[in-house]
C-alpha cells in the first residue's frame, strides 16, 4: 500500500456524511475518510503569514495505514474515535501556546474581536506530534465528533439547531488503489457524485508550483538588487581607490611593473574586499539562521551546507573580481609620465 | 660604450592647439660611471629628457641608446623590463608606498623583475645600512624624516643594480644640510659602484658638484661643461659661465 495516494479536497462547503458511502463505490477508490477542517485561530485569516495557519482537524486513522508522510507521536497518545475533549497537537502550534501532554487547550482559540455568539471549549492534549516541517506541525487534531462539534459552533447563529453537525462533514479524503491514475480518478468521482468536487491532483501541484514560483521569483530579485548593489559598491571603492593612488601607479610602473602586474594587483585587491564582503555576509547569515532555527520549535527551516558555504564567499569573490575588473583595467592602462606627475 | 645617449631627441607636444618644442634636437652622450647634472629654467625641457631616457616617454623624433641599445624599437614590454633592469629613478617627492616599511619599498621593484627575494633582501639590508638606516628599516614614510625618506628612494633605486639612475630633482623637497648629504651619498655611490648619475636640479651649487653640467634652454642643448674639479671655486665658475 505503499503507493496508495490521497486525493484530498476541501472546498469550504459542507457535504452529508452519507456521500461517502457513493465515493466509496467509485472504481478505483481504496479507502474514504471523512473530514471536518476548521481554523484554530478565528478571525485570523487576514493576518499575512508565511507558513501554514493553524487549524483543527478531525484526525483520521486511514492517514497513517496510505498516506506516504507517516505521521508520529513525540509524546503521549493518539485520539480515538471515541474521544471526547481530547487533542493530538503538531509541534509548532503546541510551542506556539506552550502546552505539554496533560495540559489543556481552548479551542478554537478566541480571537481578540470575538463575536457574541463565540463559543469554544476546553480540550486535554493528549500527544504532540514529531515535526514534520509540513502543514500537519500546525495542526490540532481532534475526533471526528469533536470536530463535528467546533465546526457546529462556527455555524452562523441562525443555522444552529437546524442542522444536524454530526451528519456535515467539510470534506474528504479519498485513498487511491495502487496504480490508479489519482486525475482520472478525481474526474470519475465528479461524475459519478455530482454533489461533490474532487480536486485534481494535479491542480493542486500546479497551485504550490506557481505559489513556489513567486517565492523563487522574490528571492531572485533579492538576490539580483544585493548582486548589483555589492557589485557597484566594489567598481565603486576600486574607482576611487584607482584615482587616489595614481601615483603610486605611475611609480610602479617607472620601476618596471608592466600592465599585467597592475591589472593583476588591483583585480587581487577586488576579490580581497569581494572575500571580506563574502565572507562578513556569510558570518551574518549564519547568525541570522541559527536565530531563525532556533526560535522555529518545529527545527532547522534553514540548512547551511559546505557546498552552500563555498559558494555564497566563492562567488562573492568572483563577484569583487569582475566588478575590479574595470577599475583595475582603468589603472593599468595609465600613462605613467601623468600618472606621476598627478597631484 | 656610453650608457646613455640621445640623438637628435625632439619632444613636440600640442597643447591648446599650439605645438610646445619641449625638447629640439638634444644629442648628447653620458658615458658609464658619470656624475652628470641637468640644469636649466623651469620649461627648458630638462625633465622631457629624463622622461624620454628614462622610457616612460617616447620622443617625436630621435633616438635613446641605453647601453647600445636602440629603445625606441622596443615594444613597452621590453622597454618596461629595461627600466627595471637597467635604470633607477629618484623623484623630488620621494613616492614611496605610504603602506610599506622602509624595507618593503626598497624590495618593491624586485617585484617586477621577478628578482630572487632572498638575495634581493640581503642587498636591501646592505643598502639601507649604507644609507645609514638600519635601524629604520621596518618603518613607514610617515616614521621617517624627509632627508630619511629619500634615502630610502635611493636605496630603491639601486636595488636592482642599475647601470643609470635619474634624479628628478631630488633635493628639492629637502633643506640644503639634508641636501648636501644626499648629494655626498650619490656621489659615494657613483664613485664606489660606478652608477652613471644623470640629476635634474635647479640648485647650482649642486650642480656644480657634478663631473658635468648639461645646460637646457627652451628644449635645446645650450651648453655641457665638464667640471675640472667638482665642488670647488672652479666648478662654480664653470657653471656661471655656462648660465
């Protein structure tokens, strides 16, 4: 089962809990697993945030039997189904409010703006999740009855009592069998259960592609306005360091230094502020990472590798060689009469 | 062979569109182990013509022969490795390298003529001692007294044992004690080691304390005197006569 997949899909609407009896008969479905997701944090979304928003989630024992990222306790117990009040937290959102196995959790948490009707309730945390430094890190994971309960809370105040929460479920999650082809798969279940949508794989991909591409895209340009800052800060330093020592060029090159010799010594002197530069930045950076991994309670976000190393002081090397290269060109063609004779 | 000589040596330069005669036709010929003195008004091209001897210049027309050799055919690389191997240079500012010790800017031209370091040091040591430096020699310029400094400026331009070393006016930035002593010291050097001296300066009695005095009025060879007796009445009187 180790190939099986999920095809997960949570629109933000509700669907009945008997629908997942039709998706279970659609070829090629392995196993359904209800689920009910809700933030943790209400009245939070409009908070601008890096990582994934802490959220509550039935937890779902099919996960662990198909899902390839296995998922482990580092401490205490999973939730049943039969549990009541009782929460397994992922790493980051237990060190976000500092609890351990055997405190407890209100949830959902009450946002500062709370709304008359708010209501939460108190759950026992009964295991912590391993760091995954994935989205299950902010997770509070609760039985798929109290999950149910929250997400009946969260219901507009006219709708309560109307509807029953333990038949509504938010989602679900389907588990293919070995081979299937999980697009294809999503395309049957729409047809064969029209009140739902599965969400194609494939789709959901193609989102984290692009939302990686503008990430790419900011770190690149980043990287670019440092590249040509650092680059015209040397052209600019070896400028001014090529006029204030005219003479001493027109001096070497009185004594027999040839143009080599002084295109050679300015461009060493380049890569020597790019090394100092790369180097400086490189110390800084290795600071600013270990602060940012240490204050990050799921671990390492950040890996400086040897390789990563050699290359950040190497091309900032390379980087003060070429941007000398001007400067030291400038100087080596000077005329020495003039250039000795400069006051 | 003489060390040096210039044929027919003419500098023309053009400025605001006007062409400037810096030097016209100066022959002349300085022969291996002389003491000779360049004089002359401020623009009557004395310093033209240490440029082009030197070969940091190169004439309009003439020619520079150092030690037989026909300079002006040589590429810069040749030329720039015969100003290392061949000539010393001693400027009126001294230029040493502020950042470098006494030591360092003496070695500095075996940097570019890809000289044996050790053997260059220990010639370094034994200059600066000559110059009466030792116990300066790890100290910067800015450690140093002007007449010091440019004892350092002669010990480099020995360090490469030249067969010409030029002056620019090298007493010009000293007082006139510090610049007896550093003529006394030249003329030490020139007397024991047979360096052919070739020294721009404006300071007659200075002048008058060389084998030879080479007078240049408005880029012409006016005058070129040798002295009887260097340094005395006679020698004075040589060179009144030539100004």
């Amino acid at each position: 089962m180790a190939d099986a997949n999920s095809s997960s899909g949570f629109g933000g609407g509700y669907m009945d809990l008997s629908t997942l009896d039709r998706i279970q008969r659609v070829q090629g479905v392995l196993a359904v697993s209800p689920g009910v997701y809700d933030t943790a944090k209400p009245g939070s979304a409009s908070v601008v945030s890096m990582g994934v928003p802490d959220f509550i989630a039935n937890f779902d024992p099919n996960w662990n039997r198909y899902s390839p990222l296995k998922l482990s306790l580092a401490g205490g117990r999973w939730v049943g189904d039969a549990s009541r009040l009782e929460v397994d937290l992922g790493s980051s959102i237990a060190a976000e409010f500092h609890v351990r196995v055997g405190d407890t959790i209100a949830l959902p948490v009450r946002p500062s703006d709370a709304q008359p009707g708010f209501v939460n309730h108190r759950f026992t945390v009964v295991g912590i999740l391993k760091p995954t430094l994935t989205a299950p890190d902010s997770g509070a994971y609760v039985s798929l009855h109290d999950a149910q309960m929250i997400e009946g809370d969260s219901l507009p105040t006219a709708l309560r009592g109307q509807v029953d929460p333990y038949q509504l479920i938010t989602g679900a999650v389907v588990y293919a069998q070995p081979g299937v082809n999980l697009d294809s798969l999503a395309t049957r279940i729409n047809s064969a259960v029209p009140t739902v949508e599965a969400t194609k794989p494939s789709t959901l991909v193609n989102a984290f592609k692009s939302g990686g591409a503008v990430f790419t895209v900011m770190t690149t340009a980043a990287a670019l306005l440092a590249l040509v800052i650092g680059g015209l800060s040397v052209v600019n330093t070896m400028l001014m360091s090529v006029s204030e020592r005219v003479r001493e060029i027109g001096l070497k090159k009185a004594i027999g230094a040839r143009t080599h010799h002084i295109l050679r010594e300015f461009l060493a002197e380049a890569a020597l502020i790019g090394l100092i530069g790369g180097v400086a930045g490189y110390l800084l950076g290795l600071v600013l990472t270990t602060l940012l991994n240490g204050s990050n309670p799921s671990g390492g976000l950040f890996l400086v590798t040897p390789g990563l190393t050699a290359l950040a002081i190497g091309f900032a090397v390379a980087l003060g060689a070429v941007a000398g290269l001007l400067p030291a060109i400038r100087a080596a063609r000077m005329d020495p009469v003039r250039a000795l004779r400069a006051q | 062979m003489p060390t040096l000589r210039l044929e027919g040596l003419t500098k023309h330069y053009v400025r605001a569109s006007q062409v400037v005669r810096a030097l016209d036709a100066v022959t002349l010929e300085i022969e291996q182990g002389e003491f000779a003195a360049v004089v002359g008004r401020s623009g009557s091209g004395k310093t033209t013509m240490l440029d082009c001897a030197g070969l940091l210049m190169r004439p309009t027309a003439g020619r520079v022969l150092l030690d037989g050799v026909d300079t002006g055919r040589l590429g810069e690389r040749e030329r720039a490795e015969l100003r290392s191997r061949r000539i010393g240079f001693i400027f009126q500012e001294f230029n040493l390298l502020p950042t470098l010790s006494a030591m360092e800017n003496v070695l500095l031209p075996l940097r570019y003529s890809g000289a044996d370091h050790r053997a260059g040091r220990r010639r370094a040591e034994v200059l600066l001692e000559e110059m009466g430096l030792a116990e300066r020699m790890g100290h910067r310029p800015a450690e140093l007294s002007g007449g010091q400094q440019q004892r350092v400026a002669i010990a480099r331009s020995l360090i490469g044992e030249p067969t010409l070393v030029l002056g620019d006016e090298p007493m010009g930035e000293v007082d006139t004690e510090t610049a007896e002593m550093l003529l006394s010291l030249m003329r030490r050097i020139n007397r024991e080691s047979r360096v052919t001296f070739l020294i721009v300066t404006h300071d007659l009695d200075l002048a008058a304390r060389a084998d030879r005095i080479i007078h240049l009025r408005d880029g012409r060879l006016d005058a070129d005197q040798r002295v009887e007796r260097p340094g005395t009445r006679a020698g004075v009187a040589a060179l009144a006569a030539v100004g």
